[in-house]
C-alpha cells in the first residue's frame, strides 16, 4: 500500500503543476480531487494497519 500512496503524491504533485501552467480543464478538477481523497484513504489505511501490527 505504501507504494500506491507513493505514486499517488507524485500524482497530485503533477497535476499541481498542471494547474498552475493551466493546463488543466474544468473537468480535470474531479480527478484532483479524488486524487486527493485516494491520498487521505491509502494514508488512513497504512496507519490503521500500522497500529494494528503494533498491537499484536
């Protein structure tokens, strides 16, 4: 899961970057956004399972 989170930030990163050369559409906004939610879940995910390993 680490690895999915990780290509996950570079994706937001680029499509930042993206924004900010306006290359980016009106339509593209929805796919920043659940890029960004898909960033917050894999981060949930990993520390719920951390702390599950931890406990064990």
């Amino acid at each position: 899961m680490k690895g999915a989170l990780k290509e996950l930030r570079e994706s937001q990163i680029n499509l930042k970057i993206l924004k900010k050369t306006q290359h980016l559409t009106f339509a593209d906004e929805k796919t920043t956004q659940e890029c960004r939610e898909l960033v917050q879940i894999f981060t949930r995910s990993i520390e719920t399972a951390e702390r599950n390993l931890a406990q064990k």
